[in-house]
C-alpha cells in the first residue's frame, strides 16, 4: 500500500493525537480519496491552526486529494498573521478585528475588552451555534475545545496554546500583531459595550460616598451602564495592559 509523508513544523507536533504527539513525520496510508484537510483533523489538529501547506515546492489548499501528494510540508500560522489578507486556505478576510471567547477561556475576553477589542463571550451554547455566530459575525473563535475548530463552516479561530489568562492574552496580540489596536479602557470589561465620559452629575445618584469625594473623571457603559473611575484598582489593570504590549 502506497503512502503520504506528512511532515508538521513548528508546534504543530504537539497538537497531534496522543499516539503521534511529539512526532515530526507521519506516513499515511493513500487507500482512500481524502482531502488534506480531513487526514490533518484525523491525527488530531484543527484546520484553524494551519498556516501552510507545501508539497514539491509547491503551495496547496485544504481540498487536495492526499492520493496525489507523496511529500507534504505542513505549517502552523505564525505570527504576525493578517486576516484582513486572503490566503490560499484562508480566502475570507476580517475587516475588523473582533473575537468570540469560549468559556474555557472565559476569562481571555474581559482581559480583551480591557485592551479595547470587541470580545464576545458563549454561555450555554452548543458547538454548532458558536461555530454559526462566529462565520455570520465574522469573528475569530478563540477556544481550548479542538472538536469545535474543526467545524468546516469554521474559518477564523484560534487553539489556545496558553492556560493563564496573561499569557493568553500576549498570545492572542501577538499572533495578530494587535499591538497598535490596543486602547485601554474603552469598552465595558462585563458586557463588551463601549464606554462613554459623563459627568459626575450625572451619575453622582449611583456614587457611593468615598467615590464623590475623591474622584471626578467618569465613564459609562453605553450598553448596561456601569459605571468606571480611575481608581485603586486602575494601576493594577494597566498593568496587566502594559504586560501585554511587551
């Protein structure tokens, strides 16, 4: 029986079923018509983490009958990845940078709200309707969940690699080159709503009293209305910004 080399680069190894995590070079079997795409999320790795994908010097796409292919190079996405250009596996753009979080990364979005990103979150949702509203809203589906990934109606989204919530965050800014995107405190970090200035009167009603005293500068959700003042707690939230800029 005839077979395909699959060579996966960078951490893609990792990513790999149990039985291949760690190897380089797997041989596949060509007994059957497949597409590159559905041997690549057969040994375990999503197709949202492939950047590219080589053979005889040669760029293919996810539709490639692997009975054609001998030696196939494959590559994860590396940073800095511009979705607002189309590729060869990715010929859908973003125009606008926007996320939808999963709750196993649920704490990922209000550390991207604080840094301004639009950031939804999933509560109660099955696979299917994030992978839905994340094509219909044009969102890039950030997740530790493999299954849902790999979703064919899945064109945008992210296997997160970190597990602490910072480290998370660098990633994701770093992977987009977001960096430049970064405006601090300007959407809600409960509901993803933009924040707006007000006046101290107008919100004075709602202040508990330390608050009016010592404080003067206000903002306020537009969506749900909280209201936020620079105070203890702002240095330690822009740190958490500064940290992620590095």
């Amino acid at each position: 029986m005839k077979h395909s080399t699959l060579i996966f680069h960078g951490d893609l190894p990792k990513l790999l079923k149990h039985r291949f995590r760690g190897e380089n070079n797997i041989q596949y079997a060509k007994d059957r018509p497949t597409s590159i795409k559905d041997v690549i999320e057969s040994l375990g790795i999503p197709h949202t983490e492939i950047g590219q994908i080589l053979t005889d010097k040669s760029e293919i796409d996810f539709a490639q009958n692997i009975q054609d292919l001998d030696e196939i190079h494959i590559f994860p996405c590396m940073p800095p990845v511009n979705l607002r250009i189309p590729s060869l596996l990715r010929p859908g753009t973003i125009e606008k940078t926007a996320f939808i979080v999963d709750v196993n990364v649920g704490k990922l979005a209000g550390l991207l709200r604080l840094c301004g990103f639009d950031a939804v979150t999933v509560e109660n949702q099955e696979d299917e309707a994030i992978a839905r509203n994340g094509c219909h809203e044009n969102r890039i589906i950030l997740t530790r969940d493999k299954e849902l990934l790999k979703r064919k109606i899945v064109m945008f989204g992210r296997l997160v690699r970190n597990t602490e919530p910072i480290g998370q965050l660098k990633e994701i800014i770093t992977l987009y080159d977001l960096h430049d995107e970064i405006k601090p405190f300007s959407r809600c970090m409960h509901c993803n709503g933009m924040l707006a200035a007000v006046t101290k009167e107008e919100i004075i009603h709602r202040l508990e009293p330390l608050t009016k005293k010592y404080f003067d500068v206000f903002q306020q959700c537009r969506s749900c209305g909280r209201i936020y003042w620079p105070g203890s707690h702002h240095e330690k939230l822009q740190a958490l910004i500064d940290a992620a800029r590095k």
